[in-house]
C-alpha cells in the first residue's frame, strides 16, 4: 500500500492557531493544512485545463483528466507531456488533433476552482461499462482500507482520497484537494502502467454527483464504491450504463443502487 508522501507535498504547511473550548478557555495549537497548487493545461497549444489541486502525481492527474473526459483512450495517446521548472504549467502534445468546442457552460460540482478552457466533441464519448464480478467481501475491504488511511487526510482532514483495486487487491491510492482530482489520478495510474480499467473498481471518500458518474462510465471502470452518497441523477446514470454503484460503503453496511 502506498499513500501519498507527505513530506514530498510541497502544499501541506503547518500553521498556529487559536484553540478555543466551551468553558471559554484558549489554547495555543497548530494545524497542518493544504495550499492550493495550480496546473495550468495546455493540449495541442490549446489552453485546455486551470486545475486546482495538491502538488503531488501531476501526471497521472494530467493523464486521468484526459482519460475521463475523453480526450485519450489509452497512454499511447500521448505523443509527449512537458512540466515547466514550477510544475505550475503543463505542455502535452497528442498523437491525434482534436476538434476544440468553446468553454463548456454547465456549472459542475467542483469547487476547487477547476476551470475548462476548451473541450472536444462529447456526444459519443460515454459507452455501456463492461460487466465485472464483484464480490462482497472486497468493497468492505475497500472500506476498512479507507479507515486505516495514513496520507494526507490523516494530516490535515482538507482531502479526498480514491482508492484504485482490482480482484480485492489495492493497487494504488490517491489523495487530492478535490475527489474529482483523485479520481482522475486513480485513473491516470492505471493508463500509464496499462492496468486494464475494466477490471478495476474505484472506491473515493467523495458524494458521487452525476459528473463524478460520468468520469467513471468514460474511464471505463464498472464498479464505483463510495463512503458518501449518490444524486438521483448519478443513479440514473449509472444504471443507464451498466456502472455498478455502491455508496454508503462503510465497514458494516454498504447500499447498492
């Protein structure tokens, strides 16, 4: 199991505070807290991305961004990918052109400050997840996983985790600022060391709203486990695709939906 290395975090500081009780009294403390990295995209000299996010795995972020929004379909896709000296800009060149639309105008639900420039066509992008035997025993795995957590979250309790598994074994876990953004890492790990994403599950610490559904059903993966909840629309979603839902995952009861 490997968590994210703290130490490597550039934007996890340290700060003082002010700890204040019920009976009135204060007490000096100190919290560990997150500062917001910005990636900048640019694909194919199109400014594409403005991402909000923790300084750590940003090419997997990059990579998994493209996967779930249906820029690439497989790591091969990608003729080269450039980080400047600050990592605060990212130049990738794809094989393939892509046919640019303007600036998306659906309100997400992210709320890092992640920003779409620009988007190819998405009207075939979404295809039914293929079928994926589960078994009970590894999404309670998965669960009592998170609760054994030892990353960032442990530190600061301002992240997002999302564990990537197949067959009940973890095989990479990733934290961010915004679950979108640690989804999109789980997913861009898997491209980049071609693990098949069809027989993967993804547990995320995350609610699922319909755009979280919608990044899993492109990516591929057909089991979706979270400890928060869905939207009705993410279930509708999901069943219309064949995703697997799973929420209120925790270690003694989970929902299928």
């Amino acid at each position: 199991m490997q968590y994210t290395n703290i130490e490597n975090v550039e934007n996890v500081e340290k700060l003082s505070t002010c700890v204040l009780y019920p009976d009135g009294q204060k007490k000096q403390g100190e919290a560990a807290v997150l500062s917001e990295h910005v990636l900048n995209v640019i694909i194919n000299e199109q400014p594409a991305y403005r991402l909000v996010c923790t300084k750590n795995d940003l090419r997997e972020l990059v990579t998994g961004r493209m996967l779930t929004d249906g820029l690439i379909g497989k790591a091969d896709d990608i003729y080269k990918m450039y980080f400047c000296k600050y990592e605060n800009e990212v130049s990738v060149f794809l094989k393939n052109d892509i046919t640019w639309e303007n600036v998306i105008p659906e309100v997400s639900s992210w709320c890092t400050g992640n920003r779409v420039f620009a988007m190819k066509d998405q009207a075939d992008r979404l295809k039914r997840v293929p079928e994926y035997k589960w078994k009970t025993e590894w999404v309670f795995g998965l669960s009592e996983e998170f609760g054994r957590e030892k990353g960032i979250h442990s530190l600061t309790c301002g992240s997002h985790l999302c564990i990537l598994a197949s067959a009940g074994k973890t095989l990479y876990v990733s934290e961010d600022i915004g679950r979108h953004n640690a989804l999109d890492k789980a997913a861009g790990y898997a491209l980049l060391n071609q693990l098949p994403l069809s027989e993967c599950m993804i547990f995320t610490s995350g609610r699922v709203p319909v755009d979280m559904v919608e990044k899993v059903i492109t990516a591929g993966i057909p089991v979706l486990v979270s400890k928060s909840v869905p939207t009705k629309e993410s279930v509708d979603m999901a069943r219309e695709y064949g995703l697997t839902l799973i929420c209120r995952a925790w270690p003694d009861k989970c929902e299928i939906f």
